[in-house]
C-alpha cells in the first residue's frame, strides 16, 4: 500500500550559521512510509559521507523488505512486528558499511553518524535510532520526546545527577555514546507506536533541538499545524535566529487517514485489484 496520500510530508535541511558546509542529510519514501534523518558527527572526518551512506543504505534495504514482507506479524521473540525488523536491520547494516568505509578509506577514517527512522504501516509507527537524531510526536495538544539521546549527559540524567532542565542548559550536552560507523557493531533502539489520524511526527538533528526551546518547537508546530511547510521554514528560522551553530535538519510527517491494512482474503484481493 502506497502511503503518498495517507501522510503529508515535508522536509528542510540547513547549514546553519557557523557551520561551513552541511553534514546532515534527510530522505522520505511515502510509497513505503519511510522518513530518515543522519547527521555526520561534528569533530569527526568526512561526517557527511557517514550521513549519505546511512540514508542510501536503509532506504535501499527498507525498500526491499517492505516488499518482501505483505503481511504485518510479528517475528521475533522481542515482539517486534516484521517492518520493525528491517529497520533495525538496516541500521546495523548501515553501521557495518560505514564502519567498513572508515577502515579502509584513510580520507573518511573515524566518521560517523547519528540516525533518526521511521517507519509507518497498517496504522503503526516504528522508530528506530542511534546517537541525539531525535523524534517527537504531536498528539492533539500533547508534544512528547519518543526517543531517548544516546547521550553522555541522558545517561547522567538516567542516574540523577542532572535534572531535564540543567541538562538543557549544559554546554557538554553533545557528547553521545553511541553512533554509526564509530564501532563495528551497534544497538539501535527500537520502538512501535499506535498511529491516529492528525499524529504530527518530527525527525531533527540537534541543529534544532539544542538552539530552540521544546516548548517552542511545540508552538510552532501547533501554530503551523495546517501548513506544515510554513511550519518547518520557521522552525529552521528560529534555529538560526538563535545562533544556528550546527546544521539544521527537520522531518514532517503528518498522518491524514487511516492506512490499515486489509485483512482477510477479500480484503487482499482488493488491495491487490486496487
């Protein structure tokens, strides 16, 4: 099932105001409800060839298991529907060509990249991350952090030593502890959510999220809500209004109607005629 036309989608990536060149990169494919978001680590080399590795590689292998996969079930002993799957997947495949590239190409050696993914099927979302890419939700008027940073100063957070709020406010915010392409392996968090009709979904780099306040971004969101497009320009604006010190990236997805899946073989016939 094509999802062009049951997700609205746009997208915005800036260099930022001190940055010379752009290290992030960002892709969408509504036909299979795909949306990636990388940004190539500042401090490391070549970060944007980390970025555009990411993207080609799980955009190509979602493409191929969303196709192999019709039916939604669940498949491992982790419960994770199958589409969860080849997104992690893709992700730790990507991690291993990045990480390959670095070994062997002295010009991208110590590269790397975070990721922010979603993937939308039969009214569900999975999302799947490594590193500080983050992904946030508006749900009528409650807008929520989905992911959790792979952060030096979360994990601190998760022991008690910071609040949230002194967390925002620190200048070592940025160190994460786990990205693509640095170590041989890696974990990718992964999740699945529940989609409702007018659920607003952000991907962005900490070109964003670190120079504009959430509460922020909520308005903003809240505000552009009927013009997305609008919306994302502004979040972009507000970024760069206040210093603009890294790239700037921003996803939209906005879910419009329901996308389930047929069930039962009337129902695959029809998709399939249809």
């Amino acid at each position: 099932m094509s999802l062009k036309d049951k997700i609205r989608y746009f997208q915005f990536t800036h260099t930022g105001r001190v940055r010379e060149h752009n290290e992030d990169a960002v892709f969408a494919d509504m036909e299979v409800g795909l949306v990636v978001l990388a940004d190539g680590m500042g401090g490391y080399n070549a970060g944007e060839v980390a970025a555009e590795l990411a993207i080609k590689t799980v955009a190509d292998m979602v493409r191929t298991g969303v196709e192999r996969e019709t039916r939604t079930s669940v498949d491992d002993s982790s419960g994770l529907m199958r589409q969860s799957i080849v997104l992690r997947n893709a992700i730790i495949r990507a991690n291993k060509i990045i990480w390959q590239t670095a070994q062997t190409q002295p010009q991208c050696r110590g590269m790397g990249t975070t990721i922010a993914a979603i993937l939308f099927h039969d009214d569900r979302v999975s999302i799947a991350h490594v590193g500080d890419s983050r992904v946030y939700r508006l749900r009528k008027n409650r807008f929520e952090q989905l992911t959790l940073d792979h952060s030096l100063m979360q994990e601190l957070v998760d022991r008690g030593f910071f609040s949230h709020d002194e967390a925002l406010r620190s200048t070592n915010r940025n160190y994460v502890t786990r990205a693509l392409g640095v170590e041989p392996t890696v974990d990718a968090d992964v999740q699945e959510e529940t989609v409702k009709p007018d659920d607003i979904y952000l991907l962005c780099s900490d070109g964003l999220s670190d120079m504009v306040e959430e509460e922020d971004i909520h308005l903003t969101i809240s505000t552009f809500s009927a013009n997305l497009q609008t919306g994302g320009e502004q979040l972009v604006q507000l970024a760069n209004a206040n210093g603009g010190r890294d790239n700037i990236s921003v996803c939209l997805a906005q879910v419009t109607e329901s996308f389930a899946e047929a069930r039962g073989l009337v129902g695959r016939l029809k998709g399939w005629l249809g």
